[in-house]
C-alpha cells in the first residue's frame, strides 16, 4: 500500500512540474511571460489565491466534492486527490500555478482576481473580528468569576459550568 502511494504522489509532482514547465511555454508563446509584476499584483494574486483555497478546502458549498473523495484507500489516485484537496497548503500551491498563469495569459482575468482577493480580504478581517470576539468573551467570562483566564482546554467553565467561547477555523 505504502509504495502505491508514493507513485500517486510522484505523479502529482511530475504533473506539477510538467505544468509548469507548459505554463510557461504557453506564456512565451503568447508573448506574456512576466519579466516583473506590482507589489499590488501580487498581494492580489495572494489574497485571490487565499479565497479559492479555503473555497476548496473549508467552505461548504465544495464539500460534496472533498466527500466524493473520502473514505477511498489512501494508496489510489482518488484517495490521493482526496488527500490532496483536504491540504489547504497542497491546494494552495496547486492554485497559485493556476492563477498565476491565468492571470498572465489574459487581461480578462483581473476582475475576477480581483473580486476573489476581495472576498479573500473580506475573509481574513472577519478571522481577525472572530478573534477579537473570542478574546473579549474569554476575558469577560474571566473576569465575571474572578479567573485570571479561562482554560481553553476546558470543556466547561469551572465556576458556572457555562461552556468555553467558539473557536473558529483558521
């Protein structure tokens, strides 16, 4: 089983490689291959690359896809895929190869770049607003109850038996 997963595995990074090596030969040959790109460019290729991989890996409306790919050997090519699409770093690199090329094959693809690194941006301000909300509830509770801090391992509050506040994914 472990040797039909490492070939699963080298095919991937031979298909990567190999796409990157097309990728830029496609560029060449529409004579858009970048000799440099904005700072701005890039932070919106990043965010846009950001939102799409936690669509693929986290969001709900994709989950019927990562379910198609669950509880299949882990020495397929399904089960590698499965595995794959449940990596938000293995996704992450996979669409910045992606993106990176639509984006410099076409001009057409800014705007959507654009709204993807929007919601991306979107996406990391609510993290940062959750995690104010975490903190602050955490902090309330403790000073409701005399507490220093409340445990984040705990799964009640020792004092009133009220549960921890919600963590939120990452």
């Amino acid at each position: 089983m472990r040797h039909h997963l490492h070939i699963w595995n080298i095919c991937s990074a031979l298909l990567f490689g190999a796409l990157i090596v097309w990728g830029l030969a496609g560029l060449q040959v529409l004579g858009t291959l970048p000799t440099n790109i904005s700072v701005f460019d890039t932070v919106v290729l990043s965010l846009a690359v950001f939102r799409l991989t936690r669509l693929v890996v986290y969001d709900m409306i994709t989950q019927f896809v990562r379910d198609w790919f669950s509880n299949v050997a882990k020495d397929t090519l399904r089960g590698t895929i499965g595995t794959l699409i449940n990596c938000s770093w293995c996704v992450g690199m996979w669409l910045a190869l992606i993106v990176s090329f639509v984006y410099f094959a076409t001009p057409l693809a800014w705007y959507p770049l654009f709204v993807l690194a929007l919601a991306g941006l979107g996406n990391i301000l609510q993290l940062v607003v959750n995690m104010m909300s975490w903190r602050t509830e955490q902090a309330r509770h403790a000073s409701m109850h005399g507490e220093s801090t409340v445990s984040v391992h705990a799964n009640v509050c020792h004092s009133c038996g009220a549960p921890p506040p919600p963590t939120y994914p990452a």
